[in-house]
C-alpha cells in the first residue's frame, strides 16, 4: 500500500483511495463497539481520525494503543462525517509501532503550562502548539532563502568559531581545548593561548557581519544565515544565548537602500509564512487570542495576531531619527499605571525596551524604524554622521517584540574607520583582514542582522523565545 503523509489524505480527491499512515496517537476514544483514534505525524495542526472496529483490529491491539503511541494504520480513506475534516481512515490493520506507557509519559490529552513544556522540551513537538510553531519556523527559514535567492543574493557560510568579537561587546563563549583545571601559563602569569588548539584565543562567533562584508566586497549582495552565540546574562522573553540570525551585506547600498530593503524583506517573509500557514496560523490566532484575554486589560493588544500580521505587511513602517525620538519620549506623559517614567529619557542614552515599545505600540502602532544613533552606544563599523555625534544606524522596532533588526551603513573610510577603532581601543593590527576591504576597493556598503527567533515570536503570537526554538540555550539551560 502506498504509504501517505496526512496534509494529503485531506485532499477529496484521495477519497476511497487505500492508503498507509503513521504517526503519534493523541487520543483514543470511543466505546465496545467502534474506537476513534487521533493520530498526528506532524505534516497537519488538526489531528486525523481513525476509526477502529474491534471485529476488524484485534481488542490486544487497541489496548496498546495509548496518548503517545507510535501506529502505522492501513485502511480506506472515507468521507468524514463529523465537522472539522474531510475524510477519516477506515482501519484495516494497524501496527503498534512504539508503546508509551500511560504512567509514564509526561504528555496527558489536557492542556499543559508552557512552564511543564519548557522542562519537557523533549517531547513538547509532539503537541498541536509546538507543532504549529515549528511548522511556521520552516516556511520562514525557507522564506529567507528564497527571497534572498530571487534577489539574486548569494548565502555565505561564516565561521562559527572566530577570533574577533564582531559586535565589541564582550559577551563571547571562549573555545578552547586547554585543561582550565591546570592550563599552561606564559612568564607573566596568563593562560598561554598560544598553545590553545588555534595557537590564539578563539570564541563562538556573535555575528557574521564581518566576514559577510569581506564576501559584499567580492560577491557584491550576500547573506549569511546561522547560529550566533551571545553570553549576555539575561534572563528575558527576547534573549538567547544560541540565535539564529539572517544578515544581508551589500555593496554600494546606503543607508535608505538599506531601510528600503530590510522592510520589503520583513514584509515578504511575513506574507510568505500568511500565505503558507494559514492552518496553522488560525490555529495560533485562536491561542494568542486565548493568551491575550488572560492578560490585565492594560495590558491586551487591540489587534488579534493575523489582524497584526497582515497590518505589519501592508503598511509602511515608520522611520525617525533617535533624536525625534528621544524628542517624542520626552514630551509623552509618563505612565502612571506602570512605574516607568519615560520622561526620564536623555540623548545619548540607549533605549530600554520599554522605550521601544511605547513608540511602537503607543505612539506610531506600527513598526518604526530608528535611524542615525548616537555614536557611543553603537558599534565601531558604523558610518559616521556629518554631525559628528551620530551614526548611520538603524534598529526596526516591532510591536510585541521591541528590536528585531540592527544593521547601518558601514563606514567605508579609511581614515575615519581606524580612528574610531583606535578611540575604542579596537586594535588594528588584528582586524587587519577587515581592513583590507578599506584599503583596497573600498566603496559604501550596508547590512542589517535580522534575530530569527524574534521574527518567529513575532508571526506566531509566542511570548516567550525559548518557545520558537526547539532547544532554547538560556543561563542554566543547556540540557540536551
Ligand atoms: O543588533 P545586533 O547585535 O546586530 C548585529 O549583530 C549586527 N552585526 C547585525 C548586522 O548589521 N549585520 O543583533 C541583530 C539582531 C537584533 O536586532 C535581535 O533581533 C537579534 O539579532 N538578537 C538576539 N536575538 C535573540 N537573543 C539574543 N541574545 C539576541 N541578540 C541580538
Ligand atoms: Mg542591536
């Protein structure tokens, strides 16, 4: 018998067909005469139902058949006669593929805290929610490279394992082979790097940013799409310790280019997973509107979760300047139902998230994006303002998530570049690989970091980003 996935037994057309399934029972229930079994194998958000006749599957086999059992079902797809679905599988024969002892499985047919989830990250794909989430995370990877791939940019492997500290923000996990119980030591006392497996210290790269700019200085449009690694120690529902970014470089793209680019990009990838999901998404629409009903009534968004995806598509984003915004922050009333006070906000300082999203949710309610940061708060590639005080930065803030994407114009001179290195003690001598792409050829250039995570929060409603990623590294998280 031909052996089908489920997604395609829902077609009419498979109707009376024979056909062979497997898949992951989630319920059975039923009395003497006629078992109905819920089965999943992970291609549809809806369980597919199988009808067992105990004249027909032996009363040994239905016995083992259990919440967590793994089955392969031979039968007759028929026309459904319950709402919810099309068709239903006619049981002829059924394999019990895998037992899961009903006493031991920690996944029960009830509603689990995504707390119990959490702990049970093993198994918790196995549930319609997780499904739904990771069915989403695919079509947006794929979206990704597919937009990307019609643009006719190229996808760039950056190393995992780097010397450089792309963002200087210090928050590296070392790489090394040394015993650190008794590592070897040079005359002055430190750990001797040199003996390291590199010969040098070495960490998990934050960014590949840029070696991405050493392949625009070549390839010309490039992306890099991979893990990146992030030991900030903060235990928040936007952070990880392993991320997976997208970043695009292009050579000859100023700064609105890059603006232009990075919101066309956001918005197809977002169309793509509407137009790929739907089932899926629906799914996740009811559960955000469950979510969000819970919450103080401060605190409830006003659009649903398709109702905010399709806004985010199909209007323009907002785009201001720090200082407008900075300007905006001072001038709002403060909150007085929160404790934030958003008047306390002075130029130079960063934007607390709080910040972001009051302009994003309150003030604009739609995606802004944040231009020409102070210099002192941004990294030492970014292009330096006429003003002399700013860069040609930009963040894109989204509702519900706060930043998504950091990128900017990158300094292309020179002169200018190496003395801002040497301002913030960036030394010369070892990034002198990154420098050769000012030396020779130079040209403006431009790129933005997308967190992957954050936009798989944002298109299926999870509050929470250790619940978009199917094994979250968080502090004290690293279990398998
Ligand atoms: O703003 P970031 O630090 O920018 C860069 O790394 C640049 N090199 C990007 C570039 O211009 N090519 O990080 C980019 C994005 C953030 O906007 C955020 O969405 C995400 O990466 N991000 C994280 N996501 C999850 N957990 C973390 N710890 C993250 N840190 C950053
Ligand atoms: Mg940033």
């Amino acid at each position: 018998n031909k052996r089908s996935k489920i997604k395609l037994l829902l077609k009419s057309s498979k109707i009376g067909e024979k056909t062979t399934i497997m898949g992951w029972v989630r319920t059975k229930r039923g009395n003497k005469n006629v078992s109905f079994i819920a089965i999943n194998d992970g291609s549809i958000i809806n369980n597919y139902q199988v009808v067992a006749d105990p004249n027909v599957i032996s009363e040994d086999i239905l016995k083992r058949i259990t919440t967590g059992a793994c089955i392969k079902v031979t039968g007759k797809v028929v026309a459904s006669q319950g709402a919810g679905q099309d068709s239903e599988l006619i049981a002829e024969q059924i394999e019990v593929l895998g037992e899961a002892d009903t006493e031991k499985y920690p996944l029960q047919p009830k509603k689990h805290s995504m707390e119990f989830l959490r702990e049970n990250a093993h198994l918790r794909m196995r549930t319609n929610t997780f499904g739904a989430v990771f069915r989403v995370r695919h079509a947006l990877a794929f979206a990704v490279h597919k937009y990307f791939n019609d643009k006719g940019f190229f996808y760039i492997h950056t190393p995992i394992i780097t010397a450089s500290d792309a963002e200087g923000a210090g928050e590296t996990f070392r790489v090394s082979t040394l015993d650190m119980k008794n590592p070897p030591l040079t005359d002055d006392g430190a750990i001797d790097y040199s003996k390291d497996f590199f010969e040098r210290e070495t960490n998990l790269t934050v960014s590949g940013q840029l070696e991405g700019e050493l392949a625009a200085m070549a390839l010309a449009e490039i992306y890099t799409f991979g893990p990146t690694f992030r030991a900030e120690n903060s235990n928040t529902t936007r952070h990880l310790a392993e991320f997976w970014m997208i970043e695009p470089e292009m050579a000859f793209y100023d700064a609105e280019d890059n603006q232009d680019l990075a919101e066309d990009f956001l918005k197809s990838i977002i169309s793509y997973a509407m137009e790929h999901c739907s089932a899926d998404l629906e799914f996740l629409d009811k559960r955000a509107a469950d979510e969000n009903a819970k919450k103080p009534a401060n605190e409830r968004t006003d659009l649903g979760l398709l109702e905010r995806l399709r806004f985010v598509a199909e209007h323009d984003f907002e785009r201001i300047t720090y200082t407008e915004a900075i300007n905006i922050l001072q001038n709002s009333k403060p909150n007085k139902k929160k404790k934030f006070n958003y008047l306390i906000e002075e130029w130079g300082a960063d934007l607390q998230s709080e910040h972001e999203r009051f302009l994003v949710e309150k003030h604009f309610k739609k995606p802004v994006i944040l231009t020409d940061y102070p210099k002192d708060i941004k990294a030492f590639y970014m292009k330096q303002n006429e003003d002399g005080k700013t860069v040609a930065a930009m963040d894109i803030l989204f509702p519900g998530i706060g930043e998504i994407v950091g990128g900017s114009q990158r300094e292309e001179n020179m002169e200018k570049l190496t003395i801002r290195m040497d301002e913030m003690g960036i030394s010369q001598e070892e990034l002198y690989w990154y420098l050769d792409t000012r030396r020779f050829g130079t040209t403006p250039h431009s790129g933005f970091g997308l967190g992957f995570e954050r936009m798989v929060q944002f298109v299926t409603g999870m509050g929470n980003i250790r619940d978009v990623i199917a094994f979250p590294r968080t502090p004290g998280n690293a279990e398998f």
